[in-house]
C-alpha cells in the first residue's frame, strides 16, 4: 500500500455541488497538507495541519475547508465547486523537520464543468 | 517575485547526456533544499536534500546548493529516457516550503 492514499484518483463534478477529497498516511507523520497543481504556476498550498489541533490557511484558501480527522486523515472539501478550481490536487506528509522533505500521494484529477 | 524561480523548459537532450537543472531562490530563511522528480500523472517523488551549501550524491544525481548566490542545481550523469520526468526544486525554512515550477525534462533514446 501507498504511503499517502488519495481518493478519488479522478472526478468529474458540477459547478456548484460540494466535493471532498481524502488523503490518508501511514507514514505516522504529524503534519499534512493540502496542495493544488496547475500548469506554469506550480505547487500551491491550500490548507496546512501540524497535528489534530492544529489547522492553517495556506496562500489559496478561498473556496476550500479542511478537516483533520486523525493524525492519518486528512480531508479537503470544496463548497460549491467552480471551474477555476479545476486542477490536479496533492496531499502530502512530513515529520516536524520538513526541510527533509515531504510524502505525496499520487493526487486527485479534478475537473469542474 | 516568486520565491523560488525555476525555468520551465522544456529541455531534450540525447541519451548518456549530463543534464543541468537549475532554480534560484530569494528567502535567506531557507536552510533545506530539495529536488523532486514527478512523472505524468504522479505525486511528486523526493529525490534527495541537501541542508545549507555544499554538494550532495545519490548515484547518477548531484544536487548542489550556493547560499551565497542562493543558486540551486541537479545534476543528471549518463541520463536515460526512464529519468524523463519533470523536475522540482524546493526551498523549505521557518516552516515553510516553496516549490519551483518544475523544469520538463525529455531523454530521448
């Protein structure tokens, strides 16, 4: 099994209808993150969590909420989706040194029409 | 601004090649630096970090960090078509992370 599991791996969805991705680790990791990927622009952090208690906005939040269920889960809920928000989504993991680098898991292809 | 700068490419080069990939980055905050390989329709896959200045190898891969410049560099040896891949760089400090682009990189047979 994968380190970091993602679900669903594709989604086609409606403008305006609430969608949720969900991440899980096995890495025992305290910190994950949520992450969206768009052509010429990059990796973009939407939401950041370094333990069950603690929850934090990234540069992108608009439009997205979090919820950290466990220290292994890990979910991002978009309201009312739009089509800006189609793009390839990440959850990633680390330890409390994240300058040794993060745990992708192998991302939600999510198109908005 | 973006805090780390990364040319997109794309890059083709023949097989057995050296391959140079190359960001800059302007937060002085950044201690760790990393590469990242991502192949078409995948997560990002750490390759290696490297803390401070100073050079680092895993095999056919060199990754090198010039703080004074703030000038970060991967290096490929005797590149083969399965290293095709798009290449990230990163910055981590004071609890943040910053992703460059990604560089597209083609070896072609």
């Amino acid at each position: 099994d994968a380190d970091v599991t993602q679900t669903p791996r594709n989604r086609i969805t409606k403008t305006g209808k609430r969608i949720m991705l969900e991440c899980s680790q096995t890495k025992g990791h305290d910190r994950m993150y949520w992450y969206r990927q768009d052509p010429g622009l990059g990796l973009r952090l939407i939401y950041y969590s370094f333990d069950v208690k603690d929850i934090n906005k990234g540069e992108i939040s608009d439009g997205y909420s979090v919820s950290r269920q466990a220290q292994a889960k890990f979910s991002l809920s978009l309201e009312s989706a739009i089509p800006n928000q189609t793009a390839l989504y990440f959850c990633a993991t680390s330890d409390s040194t994240g300058g040794y680098g993060y745990t992708f898991g192998s991302g939600t292809r999510l198109t908005v029409v | 601004q973006k805090e780390v700068e990364q040319d997109p490419g794309p890059l083709s080069v023949p097989e057995g090649a050296i391959v140079s990939l190359n960001c800059t980055y302007s937060n002085s905050a950044f201690q760790y630096f990393m590469w990242y390989r991502q192949y078409s329709r995948k997560g990002p896959e750490l390759l290696m970090y490297t803390y401070s200045s100073g050079n680092k190898e895993d095999g056919r891969f060199t990754a090198q960090v010039d703080k004074s410049s703030k000038y970060i560099s991967l290096f490929i040896r005797d590149s083969q078509p399965s290293d095709s891949a798009t290449y990230l760089c990163a910055s981590w400090g004071d609890n943040d992370m910053r992703f460059g682009a990604g560089t597209r990189l083609t070896v072609k047979p």
